[in-house]
C-alpha cells in the first residue's frame, strides 16, 4: 500500500510539473501574440499620422493652386482695365522733383544708419534730423531687413 501511495504521489507531481510547463508555454505564446497586436496597433497609428499628412499636404497644395487660378484670372482682368486707360506722363520738372526727393531719402536713410550705429536711439533720431519717431522706427526695420 505503501508503493502504491508513493507512485500515486509521483504521478500527481509529474502532473503538476507537466501542468506548470504547459501554463508558461502558453503565457508565453499568449505575449508573444500581444506583442505583435501592439506592434501593429502602433503601425496603423503611424499610417493613420501619415496619411493625415498627406491629406493635409494635398488640401493645402489644392488650395494653393485655386489661389494661384484666382490670381492669374485677376491679373489677366487687371491687365484687360489698364489697356483701357491712356498712359499719363509726367512733365520734366515732375521727373525732376522725384529724383531729388529721393536723393534726400537716400541721404536720409544713411544719416539714420549712421546714428543708429552710433547708439541713438529712435526718439534721439528723430528730433536730431526732424522727422517722426514712427517714420524712424520704419525706416530702420526696412533697413534691417535687407
């Protein structure tokens, strides 16, 4: 009886053993397939950022080009107006009086740079060479940004 209880209490631990190794198997299996939904859950989340991407790549180079139509169709009706109108020209002193009011913005404008570079301010600019802060201020930002 003896022999009996001891083969039966081997038998039960082999089972157990064999239950135990079964149970990691499929853990294991189990993981390896969560593993590989994740991955391609997170692939389709990649697709799904580039394909709105694209979406919104496409919408904008759409909408570019109906701008670039409605500007080429304004042009072209912009173009049709002025052949309408005569041309005017301007009489020589006309001319003339340009030429020298742009000459004075020239030395102007250096006359800025120049007391800019020195360390005044804008406010200083202005009373300096009488003209106004805000027409200052302007003419620096266009100067710095050519």
């Amino acid at each position: 009886m003896i022999i009996i209880t001891i083969i039966l209490n081997v038998l039960g631990i082999i089972c157990i053993i064999t239950s135990l190794i079964v149970i990691r198997k499929t853990i294991n299996q189990e993981e390896f397939i969560y593993d590989e939904i994740k991955s391609k859950y997170e692939d389709i989340k990649d697709y799904y950022k580039s394909i709105n991407n694209i979406i919104d790549s496409f919408s904008y180079l759409v909408q570019e080009s109906i701008n670039k139509i409605e500007n080429y169709n304004i042009q072209n009706l912009r173009k049709d107006k002025i052949s309408d109108f005569k041309i005017y020209s301007y009489p020589k002193k006309e001319i003339l009086k340009r030429e020298q009011y742009t000459e004075n913005n020239k030395d102007t404008f250096e006359k800025i740079v120049e007391l800019k570079n020195k360390g005044m301010t804008s406010k200083d600019i202005a009373k300096k060479l009488n003209k106004g802060v805000r027409e200052v201020e302007i003419i620096i930002k266009m100067l710095e940004n050519n």
